[in-house]
C-alpha cells in the first residue's frame, strides 16, 4: 500500500514538473495564399510557414514574435498578428489588425474568415453572417464557410420567425415587420416572410412595398395560384394593369375555367385597351392629315391615368361601332374633350383642322386646370394679332387662347392657316407640350 501511494506522488511530481501544452483553439485558420507567398524571399517565406505552423498548434505569444519579425509592409504582418491576438482572446487589437489588412487586400478570405470568427465569438451574428457572405461570394463552393453559414442561417431564420410570431401575437406590428425583415436577412427565399411581410404592407395601405414582397414570394413559387392572385390583385389596387394582366393570364393558364379570372382579364383588357391594337396605334404618328378618330386615341393613351373614365352612362354615339378606337371616343366625348353633332355622329374618320385642334387643346386645357393642374399665359390673348382669322370667326377665341399658351404658333405672316389638317407627328408634339406644363 506504502509502495503504491509513494509511486503516485512521483507521478503527480513529474506532471507538476511537466510543460503545459494547451489545446489548440476552436479556430479555422485559411491556408497561406499561394500568389501572395510566391512574392516573398525565402527568408520571408520561411518565417510565415513557422508562424502559420504555430498559430495552427494554438500558440498565440509565439507566433506573435515570430511574426513581428517580418516587416511591417508585408500583406501577412497585420493578418498573423491579427490571428495570433485572436489566440490570445485579445479580440478588438485582432478585429483592429484585420480591417486595417482588409483594407489592401479586400479579397483575402483569410481576413473575412478570421473577422467572420471574431464577430462570433463576441455573439455579433449579423456582421459574422455578412463575412461568410463575403467569403461565399468569392468561392462559392467553400466548404468552411458554407458549412458555417448553414449553420447560422438556419439558427437565426428560425429565431427571427419566433420573434415576429410572438410580435404578432402581442399585437405589436412594428415589432413583427422588424423580425421577418430580419428573417428574410438571413433566408432571402422565405416564402412565409415575404407573405407576412405584404400582408401587413397591405394593411398600412403601402401597396408599392407589399408589391415587392409579393414578386418575390411569386418568384420562390410561380405556380402556385394562391400567391400569383394576391400578386396580381395587388398589382390592380396599383393600377400597374399592365403588369396585373400578365399574372392574371398566368393563373387562367394554371385555372382555364376559372369564369372570376377570365373576367377580371376581360375587365383589364377594356381599361388598357390600347394594347389590344398597337398596330394602329403606332401608324398615327405616321398620318399626314389626323382624323378625329385618331386624335382621340391619342388623347386617352397619352393622358392614360389623367383622364377620368367613361362614366357609368356613356353619350349615343351611332357611327363608332365599327371604328377601332370606339372606347377611345366614348371616353374623350364624355369628358367634353371632342364633339358629338346633334345627330349624334362623331364622323371618325373625319380630317382634323388646325383650327378644330385649337379647340380641342383648349379643352383638354380647360379640363386639366379642373383637375387642378395650373396653365399660364405667356401673351395676354387681346394683343394676339391673326392675319387670317377674323374676330367673329367661330375658332378665333380658341385659337388666341392657345396662342398665349405659346402651345400652337402663327407664320412670319402673323397666319394661323385655320383650315389645313393636322399630322399625325404634329399632334403627337402638341399634346407632348401639354403634358410637359403639368408635369
């Protein structure tokens, strides 16, 4: 019994005796860069390899001394010093030393790793999460850290998801909107979040935000109908018909006998109208005598989202039926823009003058101010002088007030040339002055 405790005590002797080596540290230390190594002398070259050597078995004061050897110019100084302080848990000198190296050298992943590890350390998620972004995006395929970035995405996605449920359940929606944004931080592709977050986008009456919510979450899953509805319901609410259509026509693919969906695709239809005929849309600019009709397309196009729509009870109008821009007329002649004739004609294909144009502009004038936008007479209409409109003339008010917008102009003469048509291009031109006054 003597024999064997005497025994023990020499062992606890040499133990006490013994050097203590610790553990190396949980630490992911990059290999050298090879470009960068290549550089040096082979004294240099020597000397990092040891120290690399060294911080890898944990040794943070050794390696500290070995690297201080080198200059302080070279691009490994402050990235070992900043690994070997690391070691020594002297984080803010290492987390100091790394972005005065990131600086030089903003592509290294040594750094970004080594900042990714400090940030952990000191429970700084959102900025350790940012680095192995960093590194990923310049090796996507890094099995570090990707491994690490799995990790933490996963772990903070779920916490954020738990933190806006239990804000929603409070009541406190600030405080869910701030979570699932959170959330999506960390997983761009959460469906859920996006969703939430358009719902109450929705209900704060901010359409525009909801809308980029909804594209996203319509993006992770472009067929599932529900989404593609709220999409495309909200894109409608925004009056982006356009764009509102598109969705539409993608869930009467997903649901062809869905009668609700080809109805609101009919209704969006008849509000764009345009659309449905570019071709002779696009041909007006091209006319070298306007015709009434045409004007009248260009009128509810150009001015689409300005005028008002047809209203409930539209005027009798019995020559449109076959004419292509019908809707167009319907709505320019019910806002008092353009004239139906007592017999209730319109005569579309009729050739536009440019004293008629000057009526017509001045409508739309009139028209617009009540809508509130401001117009401002550049000439006093009484000392407009016109060689060939006389005062009596029907069109000669309309005419000098359109002058003294500066909008329509006389010749050298002091002619107005009331009686000749109206291009297509010139058209286009008049009404282009007109929308740049109200913008």
């Amino acid at each position: 019994m003597k024999k064997a405790f005497k025994i023990f005590l020499l062992f606890m002797f040499f133990c006490s005796c013994a050097t203590y080596q610790p553990a190396p540290p949980s630490l992911h230390i990059e290999s050298l860069p090879a470009s960068i190594v290549a550089e040096f002398s082979l004294e240099e070259r020597i000397l990092v390899e040891e120290a690399w050597e060294t911080l890898n078995r944990g040794e943070g004061e050794k390696a500290e001394k070995q690297i201080s050897r080198l200059e302080a110019q070279n691009p490994i100084y402050n990235v070992g010093l900043a690994y070997a302080y690391f070691i020594q848990n002297r984080l803010k000198k290492a987390e100091e030393l790394f972005k005065a190296a990131l600086k030089d050298l903003p592509d290294m992943i040594l750094i970004h790793s080594g900042l990714a590890q400090i940030y952990r350390k000191k429970g700084r998620d959102e900025r350790a999460f940012a680095e192995y972004r960093e590194i990923l995006k310049r090796e996507p395929g890094h099995p570090w850290a990707k491994q690490q970035y799995e990790i933490l995405k996963n772990r903070k996605y779920e916490e954020s998801l738990l933190e806006a449920k239990a804000a929603i359940a409070a009541g406190d929606a600030d405080g869910s909107k701030e979570a699932y944004l959170k959330a999506l931080y960390y997983d761009p592709q959460s469906t859920e979040a996006h969703l939430v977050l358009a719902d109450i986008y929705k209900k704060e009456n901010k359409l525009q935000n909801a809308l980029v919510h909804l594209q996203a979450a319509s993006s992770n899953e472009p067929e599932n109908a529900g989404i593609l509805r709220d999409y495309a319901e909200a894109l409608y609410l925004a009056a982006q018909y356009t764009k509102s259509l598109e969705i539409y026509k993608k869930l009467n693919d997903l649901d062809p006998e869905n009668k609700e969906i080809e109805g609101r695709i009919e209704g969006i239809k008849n509000r764009l109208g345009i659309y449905e005929l570019p071709t002779r849309y696009n041909s007006i600019a091209l006319s070298e005598a306007i015709s009434k009709e045409e004007i009248a397309a260009l009128l509810a196009v150009m001015f689409k989202g300005i005028l008002d729509e047809v209203p409930g009870t539209p005027p009798i109008i019995i020559d449109i039926a076959t004419s292509w821009a019908s809707q167009f007329i319907l709505q320019a002649t019910s806002l008092g823009i353009l004239d139906i004739y007592p017999n209730h004609t319109f005569q579309p294909k009729k050739i536009v003058t440019r004293a008629e144009m000057a009526e017509i502009l001045l409508r739309l004038i009139d028209y617009l101010k009540k809508k509130g936008y401001k117009f401002i007479q550049q000439i006093p209409p009484e000392k407009i002088q016109i060689s060939d409109v006389a005062s009596h003339n029907y069109y000669h008010k309309p005419i000098t007030q359109i002058l003294s917008y500066n909008i329509m102009d006389l010749s050298l003469e002091r002619e107005f040339n009331p009686d000749l048509p109206v291009s297509g291009q010139e058209s286009v031109r008049l009404l282009d002055i007109i929308l740049a006054l109200i913008k």
